[in-house]
C-alpha cells in the first residue's frame, strides 16, 4: 500500500504550483477545523501524506497518528474525493 499514485500524491510532487498550493491550504484548514469539531486526527494525516517535506511512509504515519492502516487507506480515498469536488466546483481558482 506504499505506492502513491493518486490525483494529491501527484500534486504534491508539485508544490510550487499556485493552485496546489491553494488546494492543500483549503483542505488543511478544512480539516483542521474538521478535526476540531469531531475530534479526529484529519489534519496531521493530510499534512504527513501531501503537504510535509518528508516522506513518511504509511506505517509511520499510522504509528504517530494512532490509526490503522484500513483506516489511512479510507482517509486517503476522503481526500482524494474531496479535492475532486472542490477543483470540480471551482473554489479553488
């Protein structure tokens, strides 16, 4: 489950792109207020898997963040689904 071949993980190869860089800033303050409210560990998922300039792999990820790896296998589908609807909607211009 290391390989990362997704729409994020292919933009975040790109982070000097402007609308990746928005789309990033828009989802991890989505998440971080999210995870406020909920009482979920979104936020640093999404941070460690696009956004952070070190590689974590998964089972890294699941060790800090106290999750499973089901569990980052469906956080990582979220997200995916999410930054689709919002370059879909266009708020990200």
């Amino acid at each position: 489950m290391n390989k990362r071949n997704g729409f994020l993980d292919n933009a975040s190869k790109d982070k000097s792109n402007y609308k990746t860089k928005m789309l990033f800033e828009v989802m991890l303050r989505y998440y971080k207020i999210y995870d406020l409210d909920l009482g979920t560990v979104h936020s640093q998922v999404f941070y460690m898997l696009y956004v952070a300039d070190t590689n974590f792999t998964y089972d890294e990820i699941c060790q800090k963040v106290g999750i499973g790896l089901t569990t980052l296998k469906t956080y990582r589908k979220r997200y995916e689904t999410l930054s689709a609807k919002i370059i879909e909607k266009g708020i990200i211009d």
